[in-house]
C-alpha cells in the first residue's frame, strides 16, 4: 500500500476515533502534496536547468523505475547524473519551462516546454546550434520526498521533424 493511501486511512480513522476536523485531516493532506509539487519543480528548475548534479541524493531515490513511453527501465540517482552531464555535454543552455503542475496523492504530474536557443560557436557540433523546442508530459511518484519512479512521453513527433530537418 502506498504511503499515501497509509496516511489518508489514518487520517480518516483519527477524524472519525479523535473527531478531529476534518479540514485538519485534509490540510496534512494538502501539505503533502505541496511538498512533493515543490520537490519536482525545485529538481526541473534547479538541477536540469542548471545541470547540477550537487544535492541530488536527495531528490532522487537510488533505485527506481522511469518509463518513456511503453518501455520501463530500471533508474535511480547515478543514471540521472549521468543523463543530466549528457545532455550538459549534447544540449547546452537547454532550459525547461513548467507549463503546468498538479498533485494528486503520492504522485506529481508536469508538463513542460524544453528549450534551447540556438547557438553560433563554432565548436559545437551542427546538432548542437540547432534552435530546439520540445513539450513534455511527466508523471513522478515520491515517496518520503524522494523521485522514485517516473513516466515520461515527450512530442516525438517534433523531434523527428527536427532530425529530418538537420539532415
């Protein structure tokens, strides 16, 4: 069972056995996803945006799972630190823009906008000077104020037409 399934049964059983208020139990509820909407925008905006990997032992569980698309694969803390020095190295000055963020539970959904001005220095490959926009969905599930799992599905449709048009 979840963590958040835990705490919305015991908070209903202390509203109900303690007669507590009931916007008391909703608050401790509120708060929780509060703080897990605040530790997902913190991770976009301060680590990918900065490519920071400092710190990221606490956002980010040691293992978990991130799915793109169908396709689940195992993922935790060092492979989102080798993602996050990938992308410093393929896509610099990448920038993600939350859109929109909601939570619901024990879970955080995001869409986002990434983007990256072209460039015009010469010691970047072709690719990397390309101007590049790309909006995104992602779902993250916490647990104890850590990533632990992730779903991904970003517009493939976009990158395709912008590999044709590199070619």
């Amino acid at each position: 069972m979840s963590p958040c399934k835990r705490l919305n049964k015991l908070l209903i059983f202390s509203c109900t056995v303690f007669i507590l208020p009931f916007s008391a139990c909703t608050d401790l509820l509120d708060e929780e996803m509060k703080k897990n909407k605040e530790t997902v925008r913190f991770y976009i905006e301060e680590k990918w945006n900065r490519f920071d990997t400092t710190g990221l032992d606490t956002l980010i569980a040691r293992n978990g799972t991130w799915s793109l698309g169908a396709e689940e694969r195992p993922w935790g803390l060092e492979k989102e630190k080798a993602a996050l020095m990938l992308w410093k190295k393929h896509y610099p000055g990448l920038n993600h823009t939350i859109e929109h963020i909601f939570a619901e539970g024990d879970r955080v959904v995001v869409r986002l906008t990434y983007a990256r001005p072209p460039f015009d220095t010469v010691n970047l490959s072709r690719k990397a000077r390309k101007k590049m926009k790309i909006n995104e969905m992602k779902i993250f599930r916490l647990k104890n104020s850590r990533i632990i799992e992730m779903w991904s599905e970003y517009d493939m449709y976009k990158v395709i037409e912008k590999k044709e048009m590199e070619e």
